[in-house]
C-alpha cells in the first residue's frame, strides 16, 4: 500500500476573519484559558454561594451521577475549589502567554497546564459526551422519519440538558489549555509555535516521513480496535449472549436497547473503517466514488476535526470504564467490549497526529518543510 504526501502552497487572496483568527492560535489561547479559568471559578464561587446550576452531584442527572468523577461532590464543598483552582488556573495562563520560563518553573507551568487540559477534556467528563456524538448525526438525519421518535427539541432536551453542555463547556476549556500550554513549550525551546519545527534540527518521528512510518501502524491497529466492540453487539442484537448472561440479552431486547448497541456497533465500525483514510490516498484525495469532488484535494481539517472529536470522546469514555472496572473480577473487565475504548482513543489519537504531521505544508510563518 502506498502513503501520499500532499504539499500545499499558500493561497493568492488574503483570508477571511476566522481564518486569520485561527492561523493566529499561539497568541490568543492563553488568554483565552484565562477567560475561561476565571469566568468558571466565578461560577464556582456562585454555586458555593448557593445559586443554582452547580451541574455535579446533586444537580446532575440522577442516571450520570455514578459515571461522573464528581457524582459525590456537592456545590458547597466542591464549590470553594473551583473558585480557588479558576482563579489559579486564569495567573498560570496568562504565565503561559509572556512568561520566560526555563528550568523548574517551565515544567512547573507546563504541568499545570497539561493537568488542567486532562482533567477538563478527559476526567470531568463522562460517557455522554460521546453519546451526543455519536447519536445527534442520526437525530439530525432521522428524526424527519421517526426514528428516534423524537421532536427535535425532545432530543436537544434528553441528550443536552445543562449538566451535559457543561461537560461540553469543559472539553472547551480544555482545549485551550491544551493550545495554551503547547504555544508555551514551543515558545520556551526557541520552536516555531506556530507549527513546532526547530531551524537546523532534524524532526525525527515529526517529519513526514517518520509520521508516514509509525502513523500507518496507528492507523491500523485504530482500524481494527471498533471491531472487537461491534461484534460483541451485533452478537447481542441477533441474540447471541457474548459475554453476558441470556437474563442480561433477554432485558436488552425486551427495553429494545439492544438495536441502539446495534446501531452504535455499526457507527464504530464505519468509524473504523474510515480510520484507514489517515493513512491511504483517499485521505487526502476524494476517491472517484465521491461524486463531485473525486480528485480534488480533501481539505485537511475535514479528517483532522472529525478524528479528533471521536478519540478525545473515547477518551472521557474510556476513562470512566477504567475508573469504574472491578479489577479484581476478570469476567466484569474481560467481558466488557467498551473496554477497548481507552486504548482504541490512544492509537485513534496517534493516527490523527500522524496524518496531520504528514500532510501539513510549509510553515506560513517559519517556511519550515
């Protein structure tokens, strides 16, 4: 099989707006993880204070609460430390912004910040950040033919109620630390922070070549991670008791949750599937059977956000299963196909930075390759 490398030159028109915002990461995101620190930790000294809306423990959904890593948590207990930690967190982003930093208070600042994007976009949340991904394209599509029987508002009101936009919120958060604090190391070692690459430095495992190599194996193992889940529920959904008792497949099929499994399986699998294209020429070129676009260039944002939102999804999901796994019972860990998904994130994760590190032109600011 074969790996295309696409270069691609800067374009002649001046970018809009929001091109120009984005391109210009490095200098806003850690004011922007400021912002968010701080206007968070306000929350969090109101909810201390008694307002409502504190979206954990108490006020969360009755069913989300035992996923939740703050299911025991309560507004006043809980609430004096957001406030503590935002306030923190808003000085060490705007440290992250303009600080010098080198030796100790450098690893210092950049732990905080790697913390701080973790514990937002892996810990806080919970499995239902990937149950909204995976199940709003088929509402988007199917409701208009009754399936789910739902209104629109209905399904906005069952999967995005506040205690689930707040976990949207802190995957939001953590993102900006994440590109905050990424801007910083950069920044601190005297890189590009716009794309990493360091003048007379070789790039190792960061140049295409070596993103070519070790990304083609990521990819493939990603590929056949969703594959171990989606038999296991497609077994179920024929009535086949996998790894669970036939009580157990007899309750599935009486609730009728058994063909939403059915349905998640299959979204895994097509996931999979798609997996390859980090790594095949249709990755960066729409095959033939794309009609309208077959030969044009794929733009690189398309496969990059798309992978992105699904391995930092299995990523909260995968986290809780681990969490919340009696280690001490092999047939509970064993038999659990949602087992699969922290490392599926894991190696999903590593085929995207492959096929991002392989693709990506010229630096629009160091001119590196």
């Amino acid at each position: 099989m074969t790996t295309t490398t696409i270069t691609t030159t800067a374009p002649a028109r001046s970018p809009g707006p929001v091109r120009r915002a984005i391109r210009a990461w490095p200098d806003w995101t850690p004011y922007a993880a400021a912002a968010w620190s701080a206007a968070y930790g306000l929350l969090g000294l109101l909810w201390a204070l008694g307002v409502d809306g504190y979206p954990f423990g108490p006020g969360d959904l009755p069913d989300g609460r035992e996923e939740s890593i703050l299911g025991a948590s309560t507004a006043a207990g809980t609430g004096p430390w957001i406030a503590g930690l935002g306030l923190a967190g808003a000085a060490v982003a705007l440290g992250l912004a303009r600080s010098p930093a080198r030796g100790i208070a450098r690893v210092a600042l950049a732990g905080w910040g790697w913390a701080s994007a973790a514990l937002l976009i892996v810990l806080v949340p919970d499995q239902r950040v990937l149950t909204a991904v995976a199940y709003t394209p088929l509402a988007l599509v199917g409701i208009p033919f009754g399936w789910p029987p739902l209104t629109y508002a209905e399904f906005v009101e069952k999967v995005y109620p506040w205690p689930n936009v707040n976990q949207w919120i802190c995957v939001a958060g953590g993102l900006l630390w994440a590109a905050a604090t990424l801007a910083f190391q950069r920044r601190t070692v005297r890189a590009c922070v716009h794309c990493g690459r360091r003048a007379g430095h070789t790039h190792g495992w960061t140049s295409r070549a070596g993103a070519a190599r070790w990304g083609r194996w990521a990819a493939y193992a990603a590929f056949l991670m969703p594959f171990g889940y989606a038999l296991v529920r497609w077994a179920w959904a024929l009535g086949v008791p996998l790894t669970i008792s036939q009580e157990f497949l007899d309750e599935l099929h009486d609730s009728g949750m058994v063909w939403a499994g059915a349905y998640l399986a299959t979204f895994a699998a097509a996931g999979g599937v798609l997996t390859l294209g980090l790594t095949q020429r249709w990755g960066v070129i729409w095959p033939r059977w794309v009609l309208g676009l077959a030969g044009k260039p794929v733009p690189r944002a398309f496969p990059l956000v798309f992978a992105t939102t699904v391995a930092l999804s299995l990523a909260s999901a995968g986290s809780v299963i681990l969490r919340l796994t009696d280690w001490t019972d092999p047939a509970e860990w064993a038999g659990n196909p949602m087992m699969l998904f922290a490392p599926w994130a894991v190696l999903l994760g590593a085929a995207t930075l492959g096929y991002h590190l392989r693709t990506r032109p010229a630096c629009r600011v160091c001119g590196a390759l």
